[in-house]
C-alpha cells in the first residue's frame, strides 16, 4: 500500500511539473499571439482546442499563463512539482503578485477548498484585462447567453441593467400568473414552465404549430439503432427520442455508411387533423388528476419510432411533464384512448392510479 502512495505522489508530481511547463508554452504563445489565426477569436479557444481541454479549462489556462510572469514563487513550486493545476488556479485567480511568496508557501500545504476560502477576499481575476481587448468590446453588464450543458440540459443565462430585467421579470410573472388561473387552485407551476410558455407565446402561442418545437433529423441508415438528434444540439437518449418523436415535425435524414446521402421531406408524426380530434376527445392530459388543459403533448401509446400508428385509439393527450415522465421511463400508459376508461396509468412500482374526483382523506400530519 505504501508503494502505491508512493508511486501515487509521484505521478501527481509529473503531472504538476509537466503543467507548469504547458502553462509556459502558452504563455510564449500568448506573447508571440501565434493563436491569431483565421477563426480563432481568443486564445482560450484556440488552447481548448490545440490542447483538446474544455473550454472552462482553458480559461483558467490562459489565465495561469497570463499571470504566472508576476507570480514567481507560485511558478516555481508548480514547475517543480510541488503544488497541483487546481490549487495554482485559485492563486493565479485572487492573489495579488505582493503575496506570491507567502501563497506558494501556502499553497504546497494547503487543498483547494482551503486556498479558496484564504484567498476569497481579494477580487477576482476573471476575467484577465487582456480578454475584454479581444473581444474588441467592451464587457458591459449586459449578456444573453445560452447553450447546452455537458449534462445535455438546455441553459441561459441572462444579465441585463435593473430596467430590463424587472421588464423580464414582469412578464415571467405576468406568464406564470397567468398560468395559475389557467391550471386552476391546484395548479402547480414554476419560471421554467412560466419560460417555456412565455417562448411558445412568441412564436404565435396556440395558433402556431405545436410541433414545430422540434424539428427531429431522423437519421435512417443501414446500421440498426443509427439514433437521432437535435438540429445542432447533443445526442438524445432514447427516452427522450422518443418523447419528442411523438409529436414532432420530422426530416429524416438517408444515411449510408455513416454518411448523410439525401434529406427527405418533412412531416407530421401526428397529422393536424388527428392532432385536432384528439384534442377535442381529451380536453386536457389524461393522467388522473391533472389538470393541465393547454399546451399540451399528443403521445403515442405505442411509440411512434416502434411503429405505432398515428390513429386516436393510439394517441392521447398529456401535458408536458407527464409526458416527460412517461418517456423517462416513470409513468406507465397503456390501453385503448378511444375508450374513455380504456386507458391504464400506473406510477414507478407499477401500481395502477386512479382518478381522485372524489374528496380524500387528510393526510396525516
Ligand atoms: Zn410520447
Ligand atoms: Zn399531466
């Protein structure tokens, strides 16, 4: 065991000594600007992708190379081995050069955690100077941003002056309020779904096509299972395939051999005219006790990517949560939609729900 330590330490050593000189090379990099090339608008990108880092990395990398020339000791200690990337990060990060000494010191001996919490108090570093001058504009306190996360969530992040924002934050609200009347006393809704709504709404709210939410690339290939995907966005698991090839605008994609050959049309997995009758049928997600009446998903009992028809006896309405759910593999459908009560809904242990119409029991305080 004591080998294995040994060994352990010294292999975080290497690793120690052969960042500080990455970080140096970069540093010549960054003097030399030899990341100016066509396409590359910073060298955190350029970085993230010579060095195959993420880009959150090789922020923090560019900003060690930065910084590092003012921080001898703290260099020093990484180049021979002693302190780790993380724990230089924090220092390059908050530490004034005049302390560089005594935080080299501190940091052979210190965990990240500790160093941050030491540290805290002095101003942030990030980001560097030099980086608002690359992006030629000034940074204002002013920004939209969004993507998807590695998680393949969906994020944004806004940052907007106090007017804007309560001017957002209004309409969140008017949104969500909205939202409560429509659902009724029990209605239970948060900003994200307050969010959606307020995006549905602006692109023509209910008398836009629903579907057109998703435009699906269906890839069909010759290999079984080829998948599918968002324009532009991560790969889907399957659950979520198949929750938005339920009620999606379509364009499959000919593959061959891996390669994209032809781009068929689009369409409907549920034609208007269904989509229509089965609305009309439902009136609101047919999950019992929800009471969600708009916005609502058509979902094929028997998924649509496994053949299921796209006839009523097949499809029924639910409200989008449930139908996440059920594509997450927690809420069981089955049965016949025609049938009023021909539908079985049962919950993750795969006991049947029941309609709760009727006045319940208190619950046990
Ligand atoms: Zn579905
Ligand atoms: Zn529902």
């Amino acid at each position: 065991m004591q080998a294995l330590e040994t060994e352990l330490a010294e292999v975080c050593g290497v690793i120690n000594a052969a960042t500080g000189r990455l970080v140096s090379l970069i540093a010549r990099v960054l003097e030399a600007e030899s990341w100016k090339t066509p396409g590359v608008h910073s060298p955190a990108q350029w970085v993230a992708w010579t060095c195959g880092v993420s880009p959150a990395r090789a922020r923090s990398l560019v900003l060690m190379a930065r910084r590092l020339g003012e921080l001898p000791e703290t260099r020093a200690a990484l180049e021979a081995g002693e302190v780790a990337e993380d724990q230089v990060a924090v220092v390059c990060r908050h530490a004034p050069a005049s302390i560089d000494a005594e935080v080299a010191a501190l940091a052979r001996s210190a965990t990240v955690v500790q160093l941050r919490r030491v540290l805290g108090s002095y101003p942030l570093r990030e980001p560097a100077p030099a980086e608002k001058t690359e992006r030629q504009a000034p940074r204002e306190s002013r920004g939209v941003s969004f993507g998807h996360t590695e998680n393949g969530t969906w994020r944004l992040t806004a940052e907007l002056p106090p007017e804007e924002g309560a001017l957002v934050e209004r309409a969140l609200s008017a949104t969500r309020d909205e939202l409560f009347r429509a659902g009724g006393p029990n209605a239970r809704v948060d900003w994200a779904d307050a969010l959606v709504a307020m995006a549905d709404r602006s692109l023509g709210g209910a008398s836009r096509r629903h579907t057109d939410r998703h435009l699906v690339l269906l890839h069909v290939g010759t290999q079984p299972g080829a998948g599918g995907h968002l324009h532009l966005g991560p790969g889907l698991s399957d659950g979520i395939r198949r929750f938005i090839g339920c009620d999606a605008r379509v364009r499959p994609v000919f593959e061959a051999g891996g390669k994209p050959i032809s781009v068929g049309r689009a369409f409907r997995t549920v034609p208007d005219r269904t989509r229509l009758v089965v609305e009309d049928r439902d009136r609101g997600c047919r999950v019992p006790g929800c009471d969600r009446s708009r916005w609502l998903h058509v979902h094929h009992i028997r998924h649509w990517e496994d053949g299921g028809a796209s006839d009523t006896p097949n499809l029924l309405a639910l409200c989008h949560r449930h139908h996440r759910l059920h594509h997450l593999g927690r809420l069981g459908i089955s049965g016949n939609a025609d049938d009023p009560d021909g539908v079985v809904f049962t919950d993750e242990r795969g006991q049947t729900l029941v309609s709760c119409g009727g006045p319940r029991p208190l619950a046990a305080a």
